[in-house]
C-alpha cells in the first residue's frame, strides 16, 4: 500500500554524477550522468538531451542536472542528491563508518516508502545543516572563494528581487546552512526556486570575468546556488510558512577531515582560498 501511495506521488529524486557509480534501486532515484554534452555516455540519463545547459557544468556543477530536471521531468515531488550524498533516516552508527564500501552503504538510502511518508506531512525535506562555527556563510564563502561574487549576487537580487534582499542579508550573517543545493520539494516550489535561482545566476555569469580563475574556483556558481538556497528557503518559510524537515545526510566515500578542517583554517587565518575538493 505504502509502495503504492510513493508511486502515486511520483516523486524523482535525480542523482548528479560525471562517472559511473553504484546507485540506489529505488525507482525513485534517477542517475544523471552532468556534464554529458560531448561525452560518452555512463548509462545514465543524460543531462544534454531536451532543453538543457549541459555545457555549463564546468562552472555550474550539478545544477545542470537539476536545470535538466526542471525543464524536462513530470513528477509531483523533485529532489536533488549526489551520487557521493544521499539522504537518509538511518542512524549514523549504522553507515557511518570508513570500513564500509558504497555498495554496502547503498542500501540505508532514503527509499520511497520512507519519501513518500516524509512528503505526505512535509513539503520541504533537507539535509541537515552544516556548521561553520567560527565563521558566516559570507566570511567562509569570503576567505575560501571570492566575496565580489556574493557581492554581486545581492546587487543582482536588490535589482530583481527586492523583497529577498532582506533575508539574504541575514542568510549570508548565519553560521550554518543547508548545503550541497540537496533538498526534496513538492515540484511547484521547486520548480518556483529554479525560475528564481537560475534567473539570478544567469545574470551573474554575465556579470562575471571568470577568465582568471583555477577550474575548482570556476565552479563558483554551483556554490552561490548553496548560499542563496537559503536566502530563498528563509524568505519561503517566513513569508508562507511551509513545514521543513531534516533528515540525513549520508556520506559515501569518507571524508579526509584532518585536511578538510586544515583547509578551513588556512583560508579563514591566512587567506588561503581552497584549491580542490576533500
């Protein structure tokens, strides 16, 4: 009955990947493969076929998985998971742990029944959110990257938007947010935030020389997205009073923190702006 009603509510959570990976089962879960214009295929769908910006990845990472997804799925309920992040209600203890591979970790994947359940009483699911602690989501995102493109991007929405300027004034002053640009969402609203973030950074990338920057600082607009993802949930919540829930977020390969925290550090202490992924 249960399996039933998930398939009613036909949710599609796409899962964003540039190689081949093990991915859940669940008919839920559908594999892009981003970045695919002028690549091989992985067997995955594709995020270059229908109206697409495939050819952005470089800069936009998985967006233009969920930018394919927009445009181009039918489904009551849409999200939004990496092919190294997956949600999930499942303890920490039970897949939190470095001697476990991917292929065992798969299966405490949030599924459709446990959707399905969450989406009947929610319609906002996320990932928990991540601590800064001793820094804002604009110092962080400041000291690790560029602040002239926040900067930007608030001019952008005071032009744009007007009444999201005062919550991405005190999005960017928090030190914690929802990130990785994960969520689960009743479609309209998902489809409602990618008119509103696709429309900003659209104007930022014109807006923006990029012609100097590394290829990982290049990625700049996949991590604005993370940002200003909360500037728009914070101004949703406020304003129409939707109900979120928090839930997991399931780590598939394990995390160097030892250099992940000392990369932190040197950026905040010396200026040292992040030169790769950890």
């Amino acid at each position: 009955m249960e399996e039933n009603q998930s398939k009613k509510m036909n949710i599609k959570i796409i899962v964003a990947s540039h190689k081949p990976y093990v991915m859940p089962e669940d008919k839920i879960y559908l594999p892009v493969q981003v970045g695919s214009h002028g690549k091989e295929s992985i067997n995955f769908q594709r995020d270059d076929e229908g109206e697409n910006i495939s050819e952005k990845n470089p800069r936009f990472c998985e967006l233009t998985g969920l930018y394919w997804a927009w445009k181009n799925l039918s489904c009551d309920y849409l999200g939004l998971a990496h092919y190294r992040r997956h949600f999930t209600i499942a303890a920490g203890k039970e897949w939190n742990s470095n001697k476990l591979l991917p292929s065992e970790k798969i299966k405490y994947v949030l599924n459709g029944k446990q959707a399905g359940a969450l989406l009947k009483k929610y319609p906002i699911v996320l990932p928990k959110k991540r601590s800064y602690y001793i820094e804002t989501l604009y110092s962080h995102y400041a000291h690790s990257h560029y602040a002239r493109h926040l900067d930007i991007t608030r001019e952008i929405i005071e032009e744009k938007y007007p009444e999201y300027l005062e919550s991405f004034d005190r999005t960017v002053k928090q030190r914690s947010g929802y990130m990785f640009n994960m969520y689960i969402m009743r479609k309209d609203l998902s489809d409602e935030y990618c008119q509103w973030l696709f429309d900003i950074l659209f104007e930022l990338e014109a807006r923006l020389d990029v012609g100097e920057l590394s290829a990982f600082q290049e990625r700049l607009y996949g991590r604005v997205s993370e940002i200003i993802f909360n500037v728009w949930l914070n101004y949703q919540v406020k304003e129409n009073e939707y109900a979120c829930k928090e839930i997991g977020c399931m780590h598939m390969e394990s995390i160097n923190w030892l250099k992940k925290g000392g990369a932190f550090l040197k950026a905040k202490f010396f200026h040292q702006k992040y030169s790769g992924s950890f």
